[in-house]
C-alpha cells in the first residue's frame, strides 16, 4: 500500500506542507507554473533551497502583489522582530487569515505590525467566506482538488466561528492574508492529488509554546482556532517557545491524515524537507516519507466509552445498545460483572469514532442509569471490506469478505440467511450448506 507519512515534530504550516510535498513531486518546476497558472490573483509562489541545522530542504515562497507583505517586521531572518519566536509565514496567518475582522463602520485596528488601517478607507477590503468560496471555485485546478481545498478552508472558517463567537457568514478575511493561505491550501491539495496515497499517516503534532501576536492582541500558544480545529487529535508542547501549528496547517492534516501515531513500518521512496523561516536549536522542518507499507489494510484510532450497570432491566439494557448501534457506534456489547454488596451487574461498552464520541456520551447518559463513563482511546486494525451481491441456487444472498494482513475471510449475510430459511421453510444450516461462499 502506497502511504505517506508525516513527521510534524516543528508542527506544521500550510506553506512547509507544502515544500515537503513538493520535494516529492516529479517534476517541481512543471507542479509551480501549474500553481502560479490556476488563476489565485496577484499570487506568485516559488520555492528556494534552505538549510536548516545542516539539513537542506526547501522553502516556497507565497509572494502577494510582488511581496511577501511585512516579512520585514514579523520575526523573519532579519529585518525588525516583533519578539516573537513564530515563523514569518505562520504569524501571517494570524494577522491576515486566520483572524477575522467583525466591524460595523469606521472603526481602526492594529495590524500587528505598528500600523494600522481604518475599515473605511477604500484600499482595505475583506473578503467573506463565501468570496473565498467562489475564488476556489473558479480557479483552473480539477474538481477533487476544488473540492479538498473548500472541505479545508471550511474547517478554518468553523473554527474562527466558533473561537470569536461570530457566524461564518460574518467572518471577513482580509484580502492579501485570504490569497497568501489559498495558495497554500491549494497547493498542498494539489500536490496531494498528484501524489495520490492510499493511506496518510502522521506523528502526533507538536503546538510549541508561549504566545502570538494578532490583530486581537497576544494569543496563547496554541491560538483559539488552531486548538478548536485541533480537537481529538494526539498534540502536544515541548521546550520551543513559539507558535509552531497554524490554523492552515492543522485544517490540512485534520482533513487529509487519517491517523496520527509513531511511524510504521515502511519501505521509504522518497523523503522531503519543508523549511520554515524561523531559526530555532533543532532543525524547523516538517518531514515526509513516501513509500510502502506491507500487511496493513487500515487502522485509526477510535474511542472505547465504559460504564458499570447494576440497576437496570434487561429490556433498557438491550434497547439502549440497540439505539447506539442505529445511532453508527462501531460496536455495543455488554460483560458480566460483579458490583459493590455482592450485587450482579454488567459493563457497558459502546466503541465509535473519535469525532462521534461527545454523541455517543450523550446517548449513554441519556439511555443508561449510570453516573459516570470511563474513556479510553484505542487504536484498532481493520481488514478491508467489501459486500457482494451473489446468485445463489436459492436466491440472492450478500457475501461479506474481508482481507489483509496476508489473509481472506467471506461470510454469507445473516439477515439474508434467515430471510431464505423463514420463506423457503428451511433451517439455517439447510440454507448456508446449500450456499456455496467464495473462498
């Protein structure tokens, strides 16, 4: 199975995503003028060697009218510090993108940078969400690569929403910000297109530390929409004091990664470096590997939600694991156990995805009498599945089969079994032996 994988340990933003794919890519020169080609107004990206504790790998640059606007005073290499660890290109984020501006008229902000811009003045125009929308959509890239570029930009839309407290349809994104994280989001999902893995994996996320200056003022390391976007993903912060995860780069692992974990074990192809900007002790690079990965069909992490049960019937029991499988939990089973004064009981157990579990809470504390639910997150792995529709001497009848890790299973469906065996008057063993399943 061809698998990428990404070593985020400087965490990861939009434009160093980009550079390590593009590193992986066959013909570099021909992915640039295809993206400088797409129709992203005023935008020009390129990309430049860059050496970083001795490692060299490459940097893109997004140029917006000719210039990467205030590299100067943002805490780049050279130039006039803001005092901040960030990389240049991730501080931009803040200031332009990520931020929104709610304003009803002519009222000022800061722009991080010691200026600042009256929203009443003719030359600074926002964009809403669904400017960004349209930019996407008339752009000259195919329609999956649209597609994954809109899922991703709606992730960071939700997430200001949510941290500002203001509806999506009222964040305005200023416009040189706007184009400088179109390009890489874009970018990267074109480059993700054109690699095509089947699987994406990455190590858990490193968010750095300390604060980061934006129009609002300093934000606490991670910023409020990274860590909502962030959300039931493994993170975590070390001894760099610095913003080292952006709300572009943490929308683009959450909707392309599949897993996040240690590296498996894989035959490597091809390895690339994405450079920040920033000079840190260890090398600021985001790394990914592509290759092979032998005898894994799919895996991910899922949530294991328990409770205890000593007071309830066997009829709420078993209507409350029913509802929980109507509702998509993976798996709702019961064990015998032994309560407190001697009394018989049970442990509840309902398994479902990571992204479902503050549902499935809801659910089991709504339709169990338990007080309280212990949570684990597990890591699982999944043959591939497939159902078929056969002809059978006795009628049509569905196959499961399944396969990987060197081995293939099938199984007739058991609705369908017991449908035959009810309609033809027949016994369940009559009917599966008189099917012939695939090996």
């Amino acid at each position: 199975m061809r698998a990428l994988y990404l070593e985020c340990r400087m965490g990861a933003a939009g434009d160093m995503l980009m550079a390590a794919l593009l590193e992986l890519c066959n013909d570099r020169d021909d992915f640039l003028r295809r993206l400088n080609g797409a129709g992203i107004p005023n935008v020009v990206v390129t990309a430049e060697l860059s050496k970083k504790c001795g490692i060299v790998g490459t940097r893109v640059r997004v140029a917006v009218g000719g210039r990467e606007e205030n590299f100067e005073t943002q805490g780049g290499e050279g130039g006039n510090s803001h005092n901040n660890d960030s990389d240049n290109h991730e501080q931009l984020e803040h200031i332009h993108s990520g931020i929104l501006h709610h304003h009803h008229g002519g009222v000022s902000h800061n722009h991080g940078d010691g200026t600042a811009h009256r929203h009443d003045e003719p030359h600074h125009r926002h964009n809403s969400y669904h400017d960004i929308e349209h930019l996407i959509n008339s752009l000259n890239i195919n329609d999956a690569v649209k597609k994954n570029a809109l899922e991703v930009y709606k992730l960071i839309a939700d997430a200001e929403s949510r941290a500002h407290g203001v509806a999506v349809d009222k964040i305005h994104f200023h416009e040189v910000g706007d184009a400088d994280a179109v390009a890489d989001i874009v970018g990267v999902c074109m480059l993700m297109d054109e690699l095509a893995p089947e699987l994406i994996l990455s190590s858990p996320v490193n968010l750095g530390g300390g604060h980061v200056r934006c129009a609002h003022g300093l934000l606490p390391v991670p910023a409020p929409a990274t860590a909502d976007i962030l959300r039931n993903i493994p993170v975590y912060s070390d001894s760099v004091d610095g913003e080292l995860c952006t709300p572009t780069g943490a929308a683009l692992l959450k909707h392309f990664v599949k897993d996040f974990r240690g590296m498996p074990l894989m035959t490597v192809s091809k390895i690339g470096y994405g450079m920040g900007t920033k000079d840190f002790e260890r090398a600021n690079c985001l790394r990914a590997y592509i290759g092979e990965i032998s005898g894994i069909s799919n895996e991910e992490n899922i949530a294991e939600l328990s409770c205890n049960l000593d007071d309830m019937t066997p009829e709420a029991v078993s209507f409350a694991q029913q509802l929980l499988l109507d509702e998509g939990a993976l798996d709702v089973y019961t064990l015998p156990a032994g309560m407190k004064k001697g009394r018989a009981g049970l442990i509840f157990t309902c398994l479902c995805c990571l992204e479902e579990k503050e549902k499935f809470l809801r659910l089991m504390f709504k339709h169990t009498a338990t007080l309280g639910i212990r949570e684990y997150i597990t890591h699982r792995y999944i043959l591939n599945r497939e159902d078929k529709e056969v002809q059978t001497p006795i009628g049509k009848i569905r196959i499961k089969t399944a396969h990987g890790f060197g081995v293939q299973k099938s199984k007739p469906e058991y609705e369908d079994v017991a449908r035959i065996a009810r309609e033809k008057g027949m016994s369940i063993d009559d009917v599966l032996n008189s099917i012939k399943t695939p090996a």
